[in-house]
C-alpha cells in the first residue's frame, strides 16, 4: 500500500519540534569534542534487502550515543561536535525498512534520525570518511549488532537527589504545564506513553511524603486531568491522565524538568481523513467532472495525478460519466472500476486494470504454471539448523498445517426435495508448508532439520523457521509471603479462704462473750482439718491452707496460666484478732497478661522461560495411620505440608508480564490427629516490568471476653471482683502475598 504523502510543512514542523527537544535535553555533553562537518548521506542496497548508510564527513567521528523507538519506528544517533553542511536535511530512501533520514543539528550536536517501515535491527561502524550504520531487513541475523547507547542515561546516581517542587498550570495554548524541580540536574527522566497514560520516571530519585500525593487539575480545563506522584522503589513515578486528543512535549533545563500537554484541535478537513482511513482510503484528494469520458482516458487522469504507472488491458472499453468531488484517488479509482466490472491489481509502482474474468483467468494459470514447475522442478537437499528452538517441535509446526483439497460439486436432495451443492473437501496427510514431493526429517543429534523439497519452497521454509527459531524471554518471579501475628491474653482473679475463730476471740463490748467454740472453713475438708488439730490438743492449731480443690478455700476463681505460666499473685489477710488471735479471713489476688507478636516470611523465587509452567515447594511429609490393610492390619498415609509456587509467565509486547500464579502455604498444627492448615490463592496478573504487585491477602481478628462468678456475689459492686475470675482474648493475624515479575532480556538489539 502506497504511504500517505506529507505536506513539506509537517516535517519542517518535526525538524523544528526535534530541534527544541535536543535543545532543551538535560546537559549531556562531550568533552572536549573536536568539530566534525557532514559532508554527504549516501546509502547502497545490500543482499537481502539490507541497507548500509554512509555518513560522510570531514573528520574522524567519536562514537555517537544512541537509541531506538517502537511508535513511531526510528533510530537516534547523537554524533557530539558534527556540523551539518547538508544542503537537504532529509535523505530519502524508500529501500529495504529505512524510510528516509534526517540531520538535526544543535549547538553541541548532530542528531541522525533514520525513519523506518518497522522496528528493525542496525549494526554502527566507523570508517575513515566517517560511519557507516547497517539495518537489517530481517529480524534475525548473525552479524554483530551493536547494543544501543542511551544518550541520557549516567552512571552515577546520587540517591541524596529529591523532588523539590511540583507545579501546574495553563499554558497559552489551553494546555497543561507541568513543571518540577529537582535538587540536581545530572537527573535522568524516562518520558514515555502508554495505555493512554504519561509516564515520567525520575530515576534514583525520591520524593517528600508532602509531594507524594494526586493532583486533581481538572478544573483548569486542559486536556489533563490528575497527576500522580509517588515513589516506586528507588526511583520516583509520575503518572498524567489526559483525556481527548492531545500532543505532548517534555524536555529538561538545568534541574528543572516541563512536560507540556496541548490539546489537538481537529479540523474538518481532519476528521473527513478519519472517516476515509476508515472506509480503507488514504490516498490524496481529487475532484473528477466528466461527461461521456472514456474509461481508459479516466484511468489516465488518475495515473497523472498520482504518479503511479497503470497497465490497462484492450479489453478495457467503455465510457463513463462521473462527478466526484474532493474525494481520495483510490475511492474515486475504485468507483470507477466497480461501474465498469473490472478489478485491479498492484506490484509495487505498477497497477494492472482489467475486467474481473481476466484478472482470475490469468492467476489461474499462474497457480497451475507453478504447480508444474513444483511438479516437476529438480529437488533440493538442505540442512536447516535449529538454534533456540527443538528441532522437533519445529518439524511438528511445519507438519500440522493441513492440505484441504476441493474437488468436484456434488449435488445432493435434500429436505422438501430441493437440491443442495456441496464440494468434495478431502484433508491429506501432506502439509502446505511442502509440495506434495517435499519432506522433512529431523536429526535429534545435532538438532538440525533435513528438508528435501524444491528450491522456491525451501527458501519460503527458511523465512518460517527464522520467524520461529528465536530465543525465548526468561522471567524471574520473586514471591513474598508475610504472615504476622499479633495475639493478647489476660486473666484476672482472686482466691477467698475463711478459717477458724480462736477461743480467745473476743467482739470488742461484747463483756464475757465467747464464740471461741465455733469453727469455719470454706470447704468440709478444711473444717475437719481444724477440728482434729483441736480436739489433739496441739501448741497450735493446723489449718488447712491448699489452693487446690479439696482444701480451705472459700472462693477459689484463680486466674488461670496462660502458655503453660503460671499466674502472679499475693495474697494477704483482710483480718487478724490480735494475740493469739487466729487468721479470720485470707485473700490472694492473681493476674497474668500476655501480650505476643511474630511474623514469619517466605521468599520463594524461580526462573523460568516465556509461557513455560514453573514449580518450586519446600516442605515436610508426615504419616498417619488409616483403618483397613492387609489382614486388618493398620496402614500409613503419607499427608504433604508445603509452600508451593506454580506461575506461568506471558510477556507482553510492551514489557509486561502476564502472570497465571498458584501459591499454597500448608501448616502443621497437629501430629496426632493430623491436622493441617492450607492457605491458597490462584489468579491472573497483569504487572510492569520489575513491579511488585500484592496479589491477595487475608485478615483475621479473634475477641473472646469470658466471666466466671459466684451467683448474687459476684454481681456486687467492687466487692464482687473479689468473687470472680475474668479472662480477655484478643488475636489477629493478616496474611499478604507479595509477587515481583523481572524480565530477563538476551542482549539484543530489537529496536
């Protein structure tokens, strides 16, 4: 399909655009830089439809930084002190995957810009004229290619460097300026567009928590809408959301960076080219007012215009009135050929016009020219390396695309007894990739392929196998489990005992009173104690003060021990009758708290291929006996408690990973039963690039409050703590699981 043509006026807009941007690019310089002047671009065709570019010049040329870009596809090359004594900056190519290049001069630099039909790989050498860039029409080839230089990027990245200052406002032109300030100004700053956004990276640089925040500018009606700031990892993040139609430009001054966001109005003019793009014209306008014209001189009046060459058959006759007006060439062309029932078709500059029977007449028999020549064209005998790949998989690729051969129509009655037509579709063991006397073998020994087969489809078969034998993108999974816990227990409670009153025991005004025969205890067992202590005449009286049940006790609601502690306590006597007064009442107070927090990390990580299941566990297997056997005899069974990882990676075309993840984490809470605790999670993730991303997380919290008490006195106030025991349980637990994809790329050069 022929390229649109440009305007003269766009691209001295480009040039004069590009010029400001390499103006404003943060300080990069050569030292030092002896000056260079560009004599002459010359290029040369070279086999394979690579194309080699000369830059002739003057002097001798250091080596230039460079770099490539996807959308729009073009190679940078930064030559430091090169002076442009070009007549015509731009060099037109039209060859191979180069487009044209372009000379942009600053004051310190050169830029060689090479336009391209498509990402492409390049090689750069020095000559004595000057350099020499080579780009290569395929995508894989053995020769050296060089690994682009960023022009921008510095080895010393000082991590004291910070963002001072965001700032944003309306420029003149109803767009969005966002300006920030950095300490430094050997920053670099990564500008790039993707999924609708602007992403500016700052790198090894870091933000104040004051900075690290969203900007909601929507009201200052410019096509921006928030801006995000924050930190990823070392380097700090700026996300812009636009909204409609926009342009952007960004360029540094010092350690100020300013990205600017300007609206892109749209003409009528414009959007008429939208709907003819979407139609599938996009060729330039034209107006067409004929009477009575003769087809073939129509034909010519559109070949005029368009400069193409049109081969037009003597069976095109005919005269046709047409009026179209400010319509693209190829609508206008193929409204004509559509009234007059012909059809076209294009090699190259070359359009042939002729009636539709023709044109299938003629590909007939070119189709059945060929099958002839494969029918009965000697056979060749090459040996096809595999480097990357299995060559077996290869040869299974190439062997299971199918032949379906058409045969005759055959009519068959159906339903109603109407006639139905069908073709006889056969489906052959042959495979289309091969004649019908082609066939391939592989030798698993020095994994090659042996294909045997005519010349023409063995060199078709070699550009299949070149798309498909190519190294495959490895990616790195760092997984990160954290699982933290935080547990509080306490108990609180108190031990009442009530013993004997001594024979001497006396109520203060109460003259000749004794109650020194009367004997208490809080339990039965207690109160015997006392009273055989009595009745044996002891020096003293034995009483029973166990804690545990039997024993003295009136109230035993104790706090309990928690983790097998034993609880703190003191304990005192709430009254004494003097001189041989015995213990009237004893108490003893009891409280444990506790108060515990862990958290335990897992880390697991692998390395595996693109699209290629990956698996790593770490664990313990244990046995438990299960009914049943031989001879009923008891069995074991083997149970698995393992941190298992299984990821899929999918890299994406723009360097994102596609994740399919499986993780589980199993516990072992318990031997004897076996009981075991499983946490999983299965999702599907789409991250950047070295992004760390939480897939899943779980929270848990556990309260319990419980109250033991004697009944009516326990429900006193104040005095009825004294007969109860309370307990207090707070336990939570969060589980995160962190996941970070790393791309390991082969040290190529894609473009």
């Amino acid at each position: 399909m022929k390229a649109t043509k440009l305007p003269t006026r766009f691209f001295q807009q480009c040039a004069t655009m590009l010029a400001l941007v390499l103006v404003s690019v943060g300080p990069f310089h050569a030292v030092n830089a002896q000056e260079v002047n560009l004599t002459n671009v010359v290029f040369s065709k070279l086999s394979g439809d690579n194309i080699q570019i000369d830059l002739i010049t003057d002097g001798t040329l250091p080596e230039p930084g460079s770099f490539s870009t996807d959308t729009p596809a073009r190679i940078a090359l930064d030559f430091f002190g090169l002076k442009s004594q070009l007549e015509n900056p731009r060099t037109l190519v039209k060859a191979g995957k180069v487009d044209s290049v372009l000379a942009v001069e600053t004051a310190d630099r050169t830029r060689m810009i090479i336009n391209l039909y498509g990402t492409a790989r390049y090689s750069l050498t020095p000559t004595d004229t000057g350099y020499s860039v080579t780009v290569f029409n395929t995508e894989s080839d053995d020769s050296p290619v060089k690994t682009p230089t960023p022009f921008a990027t510095r080895t010393e990245i000082q991590s004291s460097v910070e963002v001072q200052n965001v700032d944003f406002r309306r420029s003149e032109a109803g767009g969005g300026k966002l300006t920030v300030d950095l300490s430094d100004d050997s920053v670099t700053v990564d500008t790039r567009q993707r999924d609708g956004e602007i992403i500016v990276d700052f790198l090894g640089v870091s933000v104040p928590e004051e900075l690290e925040k969203r900007l909601d500018v929507i009201d200052f009606a410019t096509p921006v809408r928030t801006v995000d700031a924050f930190q990823n990892s070392e380097n700090v993040r700026m996300v812009i959301v636009p909204q409609g139609k926009y342009q952007h430009l960004s360029f540094q001054s010092g350690n100020r960076y300013t990205l600017i966001v300007d609206p892109i109005i749209e003409t009528e003019e414009d959007k008429r080219n939208e709907e003819d793009a979407d139609l599938g014209f996009e060729g330039e306008r034209l107006s067409i007012n004929f009477q009575k014209i003769d087809v073939r001189s129509a034909l010519a009046i559109i070949a005029d215009f368009t400069g193409i060459n049109f081969v037009t058959s003597d069976s095109v006759q005919g005269e046709i009135t047409i009026n179209l007006k400010d319509v693209p060439w190829d609508q206008a062309l193929d409204v004509i050929l559509r009234t007059k029932g012909l059809a076209k078709r294009q090699t190259g500059n070359v359009i042939w016009v002729a009636p539709s029977e023709e044109i299938q007449t003629a590909e007939a028999e070119e189709l059945r020219a060929q099958a002839t020549i494969e029918e009965f064209a000697p056979l060749s005998t090459e040996v096809i390396r595999i480097n990357y790949a299995r060559a077996e998989d290869i040869s299974e690729v190439i062997k299971s695309v199918k032949v379906v051969r058409q045969g005759n129509v055959s009519s068959t009655v159906g339903l109603g007894g109407n006639n139905q037509n069908s073709l006889n579709v056969t489906e052959t063991d042959k495979n289309s990739l091969l004649s019908a006397r082609g066939s391939v073998t592989v030798d698993e020994r020095t994994n090659s392929l042996l294909v045997q087969d005519v010349a023409e489809k063995i060199k078709q078969l070699r550009v299949v196998i070149a798309k498909l034998d190519k190294p495959v993108r490895q990616v790195l999974i760092e997984t990160r489990i954290v699982e933290a816990n935080d547990d509080f227990s306490r108990e609180l409670g108190a031990r009442l005992g009530f013993q004997r009153i001594t024979e001497n025991a006396r109520f203060p005004g109460a003259n000749g009173s004794n109650i020194g025969e009367f004997v208490g205890s809080g339990t039965t067992e207690g109160l015997t104690t006392i009273q055989n202590s009595q009745v044996d005449e002891e020096p003293g009286l034995i009483f029973d003060s166990s804690r545990g049940t039997p024993g003295g006790l009136a109230v035993d609601l104790g706090a309990q021990g928690i983790a097998g502690q034993n609880a703190a306590s003191y304990a005192f006597d709430i009254f004494r009758a003097g001189t041989g007064f015995a213990h009237l009442i004893t108490l003893e107070l009891s409280a444990l708290e506790a108060d515990g927090r862990g958290r335990i990390v897992a880390s697991p990580r692998l390395l595996t291929s693109n699209q290629r299941e990956a698996r790593i566990s770490q664990g313990a297997e244990i046995f438990i006996p299960v009914a049943g056997g031989v001879g009923g005899q008891g069995q074991l069974e083997r149970v698995d408690a393992e941190l298992t990882l299984i990821v899929t990676p999918q890299i994406t075309p723009d360097d994102r990973v596609i994740l399919d993840v499986q993780i589980n984490q199993d516990d072992i809470i318990s031997v004897a039963p076996s009981v075991i605790g499983t946490k999983q999670i299965e999702t599907q993730v789409l991250a950047d690039n070295g992004e760390t991303v939480v897939i899943g997380g779980i929270f848990q919290q556990e309260d319990r409050e419980g109250e033991v008490k004697v009944p009516v006195l326990g429900n006193i106030p104040v005095l009825g703590r004294l007969f109860k025991r309370k307990s207090k349980e707070a336990n939570r637990t969060e589980l995160l699981i962190f996941l970070t994809p790393k791309i390991i790329s082969p040290k190529l050069n894609l473009g």
